[in-house]
C-alpha cells in the first residue's frame, strides 16, 4: 500500500516542479451560507476496498471555465465510468452516486448551463436564456424562435416532483410583453406549442408545468441523486440530494484532520492524471479558507504547483490548494 502511494508522491512532487500558462476565468463568489437542513453527523466506518467514498464541504467545483456549482455539503460514492479507476481530472472517467448533498446554483450560473448544455445545438427553440433566482420564485426570459422571434418572460415557483424532479410552476406568463394566459384563450395555444422543448433532452412538460431532470442539466460528472427538496433563494436556487434506490449502504468518511473547506477522497482506487493512488486517503483543502474552495479538478495542476503537499504518517496525502481564481490572478500579475 506504501508503495502504491510513494508513486502518487513521486509525481506530485514532479508537478509541484512545472511551470503553467493563464487563461481566462470568471471571478469566484464569496462564503456559502448554512441553509437547512443540516446533514446528519459523520463518523467514520470501515469503508470496503472496492469502493471509493468522497465528502467535500464549502466548496466551489467548477464545471466549466465559466460555470461553478457550490456544495456546502457532499457525501458520496465515486464510481468509474469505463475502464480504470476513477480520474478526478478526467470528469467522463466518472460519476457521483450521492448520499447525501445540498448544492446551490446561482442565476448566472443556470443561465450559463441551460444556453450551453441544454440550449448548446443547432437552431434551439429558445436563446438567450436568463434566470433570475428571487425568493420564493425564479425569472426565466429568451428569446423564442418560433414561430417568430419574440421575447417570452416565465414566473413560476419550484417544487420536487415524486419522481424526484425539479418542476416549474408558471404564476405568470408573457410573450412580446402581452401576458400568455389571455394570449393562449385567444388563440388555443398550450405552453408546449409556445415553448418547444420537445427535442430539449431533461425537460419535459406535464399540465402547462416544466419539469426539469437535474442530472441532465450538469454536464459531466455526473451527479446521480434523488431531489429530496428544492428553495429559491435570492440569487441561487438550492438543491437537497438523497441516494436512491441503487445507491446502496452510505458507510461515513472524516477527513484525517480538521478542516472547514476540502474535497476528501477514502478507499479505493482513484487516480489524478498521471498519479494513481491505491486505497485512496486523499484530501484537497482550501489554502485560504476565508471563503469558498474555488477548485478546478480540470486544471488542477495550476492549483497543485501554487499550493504544497503534506504527508501523514500513514501515507496519506494532504494537498494544500490556493483558489483557482487567485492562482490565475497572480499568473497574470507576474506575466511580462
């Protein structure tokens, strides 16, 4: 088992040495805010060498350049997708089979996820999609493109479906600034022949109400959970997660040390680029805890190279990690 860890420490003492380049990113949002319920206390139990157990608190995972989901809190599975174990730096090479969760997503954010990945084909029924995440309700506007362009405005609140989707309820509805409900009297058109979304893969209409499929909405890695609540906040729409049927027991992981904003990985195989780990006793923390762990598993070498590794006795790792957005902020600084 040393062993097998010497050769993670080896490459990660190969990284700290490269050089990296900047590019551009979006600036990172502040602290998360506890928002109820609170998860059920940890305490560490065996966990079987074949599965490979992540927690993670306060963190920022980016999605995208542009794009990052805030998780306050994770408890999960990893599971490897093909081939090999798990990849934290290749997010196809896996997915996340939750326990337990509460992931928050900002306006812009959702914004972002709907234009690129729901909205991301060729002659889409709507663009130029914004949301805006009030409390108690959510904005949606675009632009419809059929069947001529004209600028629709959807007010509507969210709720959890009994198939543990995500539904919006339209309180209020415009087209062209005209509102709908006496729009669709006069001329009989239904939401779905004014909103197209048939060939929109995670959207659904069911009786006049949008039903949104979370898991299609984030690209990869795949988050598997059952929506267990929903609440629009001002400025992020919360998500409560819970396992479903196939999840299997949920055995409870601690990080090694105490720590406030981290992503822990325990148990099995995992691998992060070049470097594998056999029984994985990984933690990635926050170098600044002030705020949230922005952190970019994409790219996670800048962060590797700008942060420092420690070691526990028993061969676990501890990799100290500096925000993405105040790595790249300090590249540019120090370029010509």
């Amino acid at each position: 088992m040393a062993c097998s860890r010497l050769i993670l420490i080896t490459g990660l003492a190969g990284v700290l040495m490269a050089g990296c380049e900047g590019r551009e990113v979006s600036p990172q949002e502040g602290p998360l805010e506890a928002v109820p319920p609170p998860g059920e206390p940890l305490g560490t139990n065996g966990v079987p060498r074949d599965r490979t157990l992540i927690r993670t608190e306060n963190l920022g995972l980016r999605l995208t350049d542009e794009v990052t989901v805030h998780i306050p809190r994770l408890h999960g599975e990893l599971a490897a997708v093909g081939e090999g174990p798990p990849d934290l730096a290749d997010r196809n090479s896996y997915r996340i089979d939750i326990f337990d969760a509460e992931i928050r997503l900002s306006g812009a954010d959702l914004s972002r996820l709907i234009n690129d990945i729901l909205l991301g084909y060729e002659d889409p029924p709507i663009r130029d999609v914004a949301v805006e995440v009030r409390e108690g309700d959510v904005v949606l506007t675009g632009a419809l493109q059929r069947p001529l362009p004209v600028q629709a405005t959807i007010v509507g609140t969210l709720r959890v479906t009994e198939a543990g989707d995500v539904a919006l309820q339209p309180s209020e509805l415009e087209a062209a600034g005209i509102p709908v409900a006496n729009l669709l009297d006069l001329i009989g058109v239904q939401l779905e022949e004014l909103v197209s979304v048939r060939h929109i893969e995670g959207i659904s209409i069911v009786e006049n109400t949008l039903i949104i499929d979370p898991e299609a909405l984030v690209p990869a890695p795949q988050l598997r959970g059952r929506v267990s609540g929903v609440r629009a906040t001002p400025g992020q729409a919360v998500l409560f997660l819970e396992g479903t049927e196939g999840t299997g027991d949920a055995p409870r992981i601690e990080p090694p040390e105490a720590v406030e904003n981290y992503l822990f990985v325990f148990g099995g195989d995992v691998r992060i680029g070049k470097f594998k780990m056999e029984g994985a006793d990984l933690l990635l923390r926050d170098a600044n805890p002030d705020d949230l762990f922005d952190l970019n598993l994409r790219d996670y070498r800048r962060q590797l190279v700008a942060g420092w590794v420690d070691f526990h006795p028993d061969m676990g790792i501890v990799a100290h990690l500096p925000d993405y957005a105040a790595v790249i902020a300090k590249e540019r600084a120090a370029a010509p």
